[in-house]
C-alpha cells in the first residue's frame, strides 16, 4: 500500500470521528468516540500500524496528517464536552430547583432516658446544696456490703434483701450503702456525698419491683449532726425535684445502719406516700468506717430514682425503663414534664 490510500483512510476516520462527536448527547457518549478512534485499540491506531510499510519518504506526511487528525478529534471532543455540560448547568434551574421556604425534612431526634434526666437533676441539687458526687463498684465484698454496715452473717437483715451471689463469694451490690464505708474509710472529714448508681435484687420482678434499679444514697459526718438537720436537706431535695413545698413526716422504722432510722413519707393530694428511709448513722457503722464516735456523728438515707421517676410523670409501670420500647422513651424529653 502507498501513502496515498492511508492519507484517505486518515481523512475519512477524521471526518467521521467530527461527525460523531457533533452528535454526542452526552460527555460519556463524547468519551466513547475517542475511544473507538483514538484508543489503543482505535481505528487510527491501525492505519498507524501500517505506516512501517510504506516507503520513507511517504512515512512523514501519512505521520503528520495522523497528528493532525487526532488533534482535531480531540478539541473537537473537548468543545462538545464542555457545552454538554454548559447546557447541563443552564438547565438546573428548571430540572433541579428547590423551594427553599418549604420545610425541610423532619428527622427523628433521639431522647434522655427518664431514669437518667433525674440522676443528672438529683445531681445538680445535690451540688447545689454543697454535696459531692460519689461512686462505688457494682461487684461488693460481704464486708461493704453487709458487715461494716452492721448487718453481720448471722444477722435476720440479711433475709430483708435477695442478693446476687457470685461464685467467689463476692456478690452484686444491693444497695448503695456501701459508699458510705469506703468515704468514711477514706478519712477525710467532714463527709458531705451523694452515690447514685445500679443496684441489684434477685427478686421477682413486677409492676412495682425490678432485679435491677437505681438508688441514691446520702451521707453526711460532721459535727453535732442531728435529725433536724436531716430532715431540711431531705426537705430542700424534695422541694427542688417536685417543684413546690412537700409536706414530710418521720415515722420510727428500722434499719441495721442508722439508729434512730426513720421511714420519711410524703403528702400527696390526701394520702402519705413512703418515700425512702433515712436516719443517723450507726455508731457501729461510723467505728467500721474509721470514724470517731466520740467527737463525729452524721446522717443518712436512701432512695431508689426509679420510685421518683414513677412518683413524677405518674408511671404505673417500673418496667418499662428497661422494657427498650421507643414509643415510651419518646414521651421524655430533658428533665421531663410536672
């Protein structure tokens, strides 16, 4: 073959690669042209394997016209490339406008557990009654949990509560009483702390009892402490979680860890509702601690958060904090409604 046929054959791939990137409804369409004209695999590509055939002198112009060829293809494709997308972006405001005074879409927002608005809100009064926030293991040893707290083994306290035995004798917490040795043990006084976390009753559950609850407890050591001073910080407490003033009253009951120990109720409407047990700390329990009797005394109580989450939105159901229903923890939002 001459340099003639091959300048024909370059003409025609040339002007038929124009004519099809003219046509190109689209850039990737545009991108298939160059690719079956100009490719490794292109049509010119082949034309171009041949050119080892013809004589040297006809080598140089079948190579330029090539060169020439592609390079029309190529801006030919890069012009209609970018018109294609000109007429793309001149027609978003038709096919893609947005109304942008129409409210957006309305995602689900999440919400704060209950039982946890009211342990951040018992918090925040307890700090500002000049209390600490305390902590302790949920896994206890008999002595925390029980011993210190003058419930020895032979004791009938012990049947009052189910426990969680595990199989190295320690056991899960029944109770947050046993912060109350681990501050004192501490020897920092006076003691001003509230605990609030999980505690744990091998118990039946039902409507009003759970295996698994949150208490709070109490303690304050000091000097001189009496019952007087008890019952207006427990007053101050129920007047910032209820929101009003509460009516209160003692009621003489007994608690191994406290002595005198005092059941506080609460009015509501016409009715005393039992709230929590509370009284002065026992001397034992003080000595256990590390603690001098002689010169220090103090109170405490407890309270399980659960009863105050029920007490306050009116739930009949303790369950349902751990039952994982969303449409339940949808009606709570921060801090709850009065």
């Amino acid at each position: 073959m001459t340099g003639q046929p091959m300048l024909e054959q370059i003409e025609a791939l040339r002007a038929e690669a124009l004519a099809a990137v003219a046509v190109a409804g689209t850039p990737d369409a545009v991108r298939t042209v160059l690719g079956e004209h100009l490719g490794k695999k292109g049509r010119l590509q082949e034309v171009l394997r041949r050119i080892g055939s013809l004589a040297p002198a006809e080598r140089g112009p079948v190579g330029q016209a090539a060169n020439a060829a592609r390079g029309a293809i190529e801006a030919a494709a890069e012009a209609r490339e970018r018109a294609l997308r000109e007429a793309s972006e001149s027609n978003l405001a038709e096919s893609e406008w947005v109304d942008a005074t129409l409210p957006g879409t309305r995602r689900p927002a999440g919400s704060i557990h209950p039982v946890s608005a009211m342990i951040r809100e018992v918090e925040d009064v307890f700090l500002g009654m000049g209390f600490d926030l305390a902590d302790g293991p949920w896994v206890e040893d008999d002595w925390h949990n029980f011993t210190a707290l003058n419930v020895p083994p032979d004791h009938p306290a012990r049947d009052l509560q189910d426990t969680f035995w595990l199989e190295d004798g320690n056991l899960l917490r029944t109770h947050t009483s046993p912060v109350q040795i681990r501050l004192m043990a501490r020897g920092a006084l006076p003691i001003r702390s509230v605990a609030i976390g999980r505690v744990f009753r091998n118990e039946t559950t039902d409507a009003t009892h759970e295996h698994t609850f949150h208490q709070i407890e109490g303690l304050l050591v000091d000097r001189e402490v009496s019952v007087g001073h008890m019952v207006f910080v427990l007053r101050t407490f129920l007047r910032e979680i209820f929101a009003q003033e509460v009516e209160v009253r003692l009621r003489p009951s007994y608690f191994p860890f406290v002595e005198p120990g005092f059941e506080l109720d609460v009015r509501r409407g016409d009715a005393w509702l039992e709230l929590l047990g509370c009284g002065l700390v026992h001397p034992r329990v003080l000595v256990a601690g590390g603690v001098d009797r002689s010169r220090y005394s103090g109170f405490a109580f407890g309270l399980g958060i659960d009863r105050l989450v029920l007490l306050r939105h009116g739930i009949e159901d303790i369950r349902h904090f751990t039952g994982g229903d969303l449409r339940f923890l949808r009606l709570f939002r921060w801090g709850g409604a009065r």
